[in-house]
C-alpha cells in the first residue's frame, strides 16, 4: 500500500545489493547494475540513492519510462544530479500529456522528445526520447528495443561489462 512502498523498495535493493545480502557475499560484487525505472519507482529509486548512495557507483546505465522522480530533490548531492542527467541516463516519455492530453497520434518510437523550461526544471538535462505509445503501461514494450539498446552502449563501453 501507499504507507509501507518506500519501505519495501528500500528493503527490496538492501537484499539484492548490500555488503550483507547474501548475493554481496559472492565474488559477484563488482557486476554493474541497469535499471529500468518506471513511473513511481524513478522516485522511489532517486529517493533511495539519496540515502543510500552506496549502489550508485554500481549502475551503469538507467532508463527513465515516465519517472516520477525530481531532479531537485538532488541539489545537494552533485553525484547523484549529474548521474541523473549524464549519457547513462536515458528518460523514456509515452505521450505528449500537457497539450492534447494523449489524444495525439503516438511519435516515433527513439525519437527526439522536445523539453521546455518546465521540462528542464523538473528532470534537468537528461536525454528524453518519445517512447512511441500513448499508453503509459505498454510503453516498455513499445521502447523495449531502445532500451535495450541503451543498456547495449553503455555495456560496450565498460571494462567491467562482460557478456557470458
């Protein structure tokens, strides 16, 4: 429920990549982390890196699909504001929601979404791409090979990156 989601998503990324979870205790600690953050949980993983940070040296690339997150929240942690805006970062929208409301034909999957001041304040400078669906809960099908796609790039280029 609305009361206890923080909790269990925190709870959730202590288990899987904390010093004391199990799977931390394999020679595996080194493996770098992609996220797909989508609508609420953007938020709730900005939230969480604020606090605690020690997985953000980790990820290696994230995609955005209709974040809720604030770039502001992170004024005071310069780490964390330019992880969120640097090429590793990629925001994913699935309509154009402040003109027609969604009522307009979907843009072109990949495709260079525009940003305005509000745009800019609310997510910074991170690369924003049009999903190519107007609707919010197909949009990581509809982006799948875009997503991938950045995750791909972003792989290649990592010493630490192997594919088995």
């Amino acid at each position: 429920g609305k009361y206890y989601t923080m909790n269990t998503f925190q709870k959730s990324l202590s288990a899987l990549f904390t010093s004391s979870s199990i799977i931390q205790q394999q020679p595996r600690k080194q493996n770098p982390i992609y996220v797909v953050a989508h609508s609420a949980s953007g938020g709730y993983l900005t939230r969480h890196l604020l606090t605690s940070p020690q997985l953000l040296p980790r990820i290696q690339a994230i995609a955005f699909t209709d974040s809720t997150h604030n770039i502001q929240w992170t004024k005071h942690n310069p780490t964390l504001q330019s992880k969120l805006q640097d090429s590793s970062s990629l925001y994913l929208r699935s309509n154009d929601v402040r003109s027609l409301g969604g009522k307009e034909p979907p843009k072109q999957t990949g495709s260079k979404a525009d940003t305005d001041s509000f745009w800019r304040h609310r997510f910074g400078s991170i690369r924003t791409l049009w999903a190519g669906t107007n609707d919010h809960s197909l949009m990581h099908w509809s982006a799948h090979d875009v997503i991938w796609g950045h995750f791909d790039r972003h792989c290649a280029s990592s010493s630490r990156c192997k594919h088995q």
